[in-house]
C-alpha cells in the first residue's frame, strides 16, 4: 500500500502548530515524470513509525524547495536561452541548447496543520509531534475506519474533500448538535440554497428525532422539498391562500401578545406611550385585546364612518361591566375606545396605536374567530416528529417576520411548558428536537437590534435545554451580533471573500478554521467547512447536490423505516 500512496515526502521541520515536509515536486509514473499532485487543503498521512498512531496532516501553504539563489540564476539560465535558440552552428539539437537540473533536485515544501490523531481507541488533539522524517502519504479510505467514523455526523449532507478530490466517506452533522443552533454562510452564489433543500431533506428522514420549522421566504424550497420520497409523510405545507392543495395557514387573534409585536419593534416604529398602552390594553382585555383594539372605533366619527350610522350610547357601563359583557359574548353595540381607557393614554396615541395595529391585522394569514386557528395543528405535527414549511412567498418583509415571530413565541413557550411536566422526557430523548429554519436572519439577530422581548435571541439564549435550536442563514457573517455568532455551536461556511466575515467566523467557531482563509475563499459552489464541537476538525465537504440526492433517496427508500417513534398526539 505504502508504494501506491506514498508522494516522497518527509517530514522535517516545523511544530505542533505548523509541520513541514519536503516532496519531489515531480513524481515517476510509467517511467514518465508527472507532477506530483498535492493542493492547498489537501488532508494526507503520516504514521509514527514508533507507535500505531496515525497523524492527520491538513496542507495550509505550498512552496518551492531549494536554495532560492541557486534557483534564481538556473531561471535565467532558462531565459538566456529561451532568448538565444540560433545556436544551429554549435549544437546537433538546437531547440534544447541547455539540459535542466536533475528531476531530484526539484522538490516543494508544504506547510500543515495537525488535524488530530487516531488512536485505536479514539481520535484526539495532537499534544506531542510526530517524530521528524516520518513518511507523509495520500489519504485511503481504511483511514477513517473505527472511532473516527462515527464523528462524520448522523445527518449526512455531503462527502468528505480531500482539497478538490471528494472522497467516498459520507459527513454532516449530528442530530444532538441542532438543539445547540447552527450558523450557515455564503456568499452570493456559493449553494446556501442547495445546502438548505438538502439539510431539510436529511431532517425528514431522521425517522421523527428532528422536526424542522421552516419558514420559506422566496419559495427556494417548496417545489423541490414535494419531490421528496417522505414529503407527504413527514412534512406538512403552510401557505397564505391555500393553493396547490396545500393547507391554508390561518392564526388568531389571541395568539396576538405585546411580547410578539416586539419582536417588530423597528418595523412598527412603537414608541414607549405605545407599547404601555399596549401593555394595559392587554391586561385588562386579556386574549381579546388585539380585536377590541382593532374592531372598536375610537369616537362618534369613527363609529360613523365604520358602521354607517350614529353611535348610540348603550349606557353598558364602566371598563368591568364592558370586560364581563365581551367575556360572555353579550352586548348589541361595541364600546368606544375613548370611553374604554377614559382617563388613560392620550387620544394620539390610542389613536396611532389602533392604526398600526389594523395595519397588521390585515395580513391573511390572521383570522378573528378562533375557531379556525392552525396554531395547536402545527404544535402537534412538530411534537410528532414531524416538518412544517411556512410559505411566506407573498408576504411582505413585516409580515413575515411578525408571522415567524408569532410562530417562534408559541413554540418556545410550549417547550418550555413541556419541560416543566417532563424535564426526564426531555434528557431521555422522548420529544424530537426542534429546528427553526431562518432565512436573512441578521434582520432580527443583527448587530443592534433590540434584545428586549426578541424571541430569536431568546431560542439562542436558552432553547438548549427546551430541545430547540435555531438554524440561521445569512449571506454576512458581519451583519450578525457577535454574541449571538458565539452561541452558535456548528457552522457551515459556504465560501467567504469578505476578510472580516472570516475574522469574526474564525475567532468563534468550535474547531479551528485559521489557517484556511485561503482554502475558504477558494471554495468552489457547494464546497463547505463544517466546524461543530462533535466534528474531529473543521470537516471539508462537497454537499449533495439535490436532484442526485433525491434519485439516491428514491433508490433506498423501499427499505427505510418510515415510521416516527414519536406519537404525542393522535
């Protein structure tokens, strides 16, 4: 074996943080000399030759071996001539007047890191060198067998590289990690879209142990997600007019609460007399706060103008008797809003919080009568184990993200409620975990954005221990909260040109990526770095590219186990 991977390279300088070893830059096959082909970010071997343990080598940078004086003057020597080929009166061969140095004597010099080291037990972190003038080889793939196989991830997105060569050995990330929030960038181009369908693939075949949320801005994903073997099955499909035969997603009212309309702060431009107005609307009409506020005219012209006719005075009463009336259902007539909070907030401000929020309540997908509210549907599917798309196609830029948020909030809280009756469920693995998929998520865990009543934040913040975990793509890493990137635990970088994207990436991810700021910038469309505290090292992969990955999946599918372990609700 030792002949056919071996490349002529020795180790011979160098640290535990950057070994080197020299190579013949040209190597003999079929008595013909070829260029010995080893690349920037190419993964390769080197054993101790006084243990069984086996290094892993990642190339970083490649030079030219040599004295650099003497190769400079045997380069122009070649110049010379190259500049002078008249020489037909003193030589037989004219067109090779000058014989170059020996093939020996041409050599390069890369540069690596220690990716780790396998060891019949496990793989771990090099904390010794390995000896100098080890032999370094090409990489097989009996080399990943044992421990270091099963760190590849249970959810398997791509193949691994060995620089652009793509190995046979599947990778990904595992399931447990998702609860722990996963980043993923790329600039314009580089396959973030591609490596979402396929991601959210693999989530419908984990067999009901992931559920994901996903929220599907631009319409990437819906198409190509009801190719999939198991869509019917395991995931079910929101829209805002119900069309292609897909569900029409309604919520209502009273899913409305002050804590979600925060997380549009920005967008609703809420001023602090707003948002305590809100807040004691909320607390004196409860669930029906948002209705009242929104159906109930503020004044005589307002009713004219709603209902046609003059108000008549009802004589029903101070704020407790309305209260009890609109908690029974009773009462002919609807209360002004000036005599609901008489005394209370100025006329201006009931007047434009009342025109924001009838700006929101315009929005399709809510509905007043609570009858027909989705909201304990997709709760239930996503403790099935099962996916939820929300189309938000045709929505605008706050509606979506006051949807998504009201989404977010009730699962949060559900979670949490779950917890506290069944805290041993929840570490024994009996409820699927949860991934929220969002898109352009550096509009809500951006650099300053308010933290105050952000339930993004908060699923970063604590979701952990809930089984929730976000999945947040973005095209610049720059754009994020530097915190909430830290609390990111896996990262699958896409590509990055952007030197600070990779400053701040570098300095927070959970495996070491300094040294590949070259190799990320070169990657190729779906070419990746995964780095997640359960990865061996920063893993270079080629993502699947999904139509190939849905024909292999049809292929396989007659004998994969379809059923979900997890049957909560009937």
């Amino acid at each position: 074996m030792y002949e056919k991977e071996f490349i002529g390279g020795h180790i011979f300088d160098g640290s535990i943080a950057n070994l080197k070893f020299a190579y013949d830059a040209l190597t003999r096959t079929n008595n013909e000399f070829v260029k010995t082909p080893i690349e920037n970010g190419e993964i390769l071997i080197s054993e101790e030759p006084f243990s069984s343990e086996k290094y892993f080598l990642r190339v970083n940078e490649i030079k030219y071996g040599g004295n650099a004086a003497w190769a400079l003057e045997m380069a122009r020597e070649h110049n010379y001539f190259e500049k002078n080929r008249d020489l037909s009166d003193e030589h037989e061969n004219p067109d090779e007047p000058f014989r170059a140095q020996r093939e020996e004597q041409r050599f390069n010099i890369a540069e690596c890191e220690i990716l780790g080291v396998s060891r019949e037990n496990g793989f771990y972190s090099a904390r010794t060198p390995i000896s100098v003038f080890s032999r370094v080889r090409k990489l097989v793939p009996q080399d990943f067998d044992g421990p270091l196989q099963k760190t590849m991830g249970d959810l398997k997105i791509g193949h691994l590289r060995s620089g652009s060569q793509v190995l046979g050995l599947e990778a990904g990330i595992f399931k447990k990690a998702l609860s722990t929030h996963t980043f993923i960038t790329a600039r314009t181009g580089g396959g973030k879209s591609n490596t979402m369908k396929v991601l959210n693939g693999v989530m419908l075949e984990s067999k009901g142990e992931v559920s994901p949320l996903i929220f599907e801005p631009h319409g990437e994903y819906i198409q190509d997600l009801k190719r999939h073997p198991l869509q019917k099955e395991r995931l079910v499909i929101y829209n805002q007019d119900g069309r292609d035969g897909d569900n029409k997603i309604k919520i209502a009212y009273k899913r409305v609460t002050v804590d979600s309309l925060m997380n549009i702060r920005k967008q609703m431009r809420w001023t602090e007399p707003q948002e305590r107005f809100m807040t004691e609307a909320q607390a004196v009409l409860r669930d029906n706060w948002f209705q009242v506020l929104v159906e109930t005219p503020y004044d005589e012209e307002e009713y004219f103008i709603m209902n046609g006719k003059p108000f008549e005075d009802d004589n029903m009463g101070d704020l407790q008797d309305f209260v009890t009336h609109l908690g029974k259902g009773t009462g002919s007539k609807p209360k002004l809003l000036r005599d609901i909070f008489r005394g209370g907030a100025h006329v201006d401000t009931i007047k434009a919080t009342k025109s924001k929020l009838q700006r929101l309540a315009r929005s399709t997908f809510l509905v007043a009568d609570e009858k027909q509210d989705d909201m304990e549907f997709i709760i239930g599917h996503l403790l099935n184990g099962k996916g939820v798309l929300v189309d938000m196609a045709s929505l605008s830029g706050l509606q979506e993200l006051f949807l998504s948020s009201l989404l977010t909030s009730e699962v949060l809280e559900r979670q949490k409620d779950l917890y506290k009756k069944d805290r041993k469920g929840f570490e024994e693995g009996k409820y699927p975990t949860i991934a929220i998929v969002l898109e352009e998520c550096q509009r809500v865990l951006g650099k300053g954005e308010d933290t105050e009543g952000n339930v993004f934040r908060s699923v970063v913040n604590e979701g952990r221990k809930f089984l929730l975990g976000l999945i947040a793509i973005t095209q610049q890493a720059k754009l994020m909260d530097p915190v909430v990137l830290s609390q990111m635990n896996t990262h699958i970088i896409l590509g990055i040109s952007d030197e600070t994207d990779f400053d701040l990436l570098k300095g927070r991810v959970q495996k070491s990526i300094k040294n590949l700021e070259m190799d990320i910038n070169q990657l190729m469309p779906g070419e990746a770095i995964i780095s997640s505290p359960t990865s061996p090292f920063a893993l270079p992969i080629k993502i699947f590219e999904y139509n190939q990955y849905i024909e292999n999946l049809k292929r396989k599918i007659p004998s994969t186990t379809t059923s979900s372990n997890f049957s909560l609700f009937a």
